[in-house]
C-alpha cells in the first residue's frame, strides 16, 4: 500500500475552508504603538525647540589650507614594485 500525502490532503482543504472562516482570526493586534523620532541639537544633545541656541564658546579656526597634487600612476609599472605575490619569496 503506498503512503498517503497528509500534508499535501491538508492544505488542499484548507485552501477552501479558509475563506469561509471569521475574518477576526486573520487580523492582527488592535493597537498600534508609534514611537515618534526625538529631535535633539547635534551640538550639545539638548531638546530641539523652535530659535535654540547654543552656547559652545568662541570658534578655532584650523591652520592654513592644505595645498596637494593628486597624479594618476600607471598601474602596469610603477604598482609591480610593490606587489609581492604569494609564494614567490
């Protein structure tokens, strides 16, 4: 005698039963809980109102500008020099 797909009998009545069922068993909970975002002030992590101003002292300005060059390098000669590959030493 071969064996009887149970599973596959079960869900096939399920598929027609399930629309005759209440729809309250399908919904989900009643309350919905929302957390709203705390707005803060970046500087001094105090609650954000509408012309907060902080008192954070007199401002330091960095040195001078960085100055730099930026220059493509050929990658077929000048990276083999430093591109030891495995098991070669």
């Amino acid at each position: 005698m071969s064996r009887v797909p149970w599973v596959g009998l079960a869900a096939l009545v399920l598929m027609f039963v399930i629309p005759f069922l209440p729809s309250w068993l399908f919904e989900g909970p009643r309350t919905v809980r929302h957390w709203p975002r705390r707005h803060v002030c970046g500087a001094c992590n105090a609650p954000w109102t509408d012309g907060h101003v902080c008192e954070l002292g007199p401002a330091s300005y960095p040195g001078p500008p960085l100055r730099a060059r930026l220059q493509r390098v050929d990658p077929g000669t000048d990276l083999e020099v430093f591109y030891d590959p495995p098991g070669s030493s």
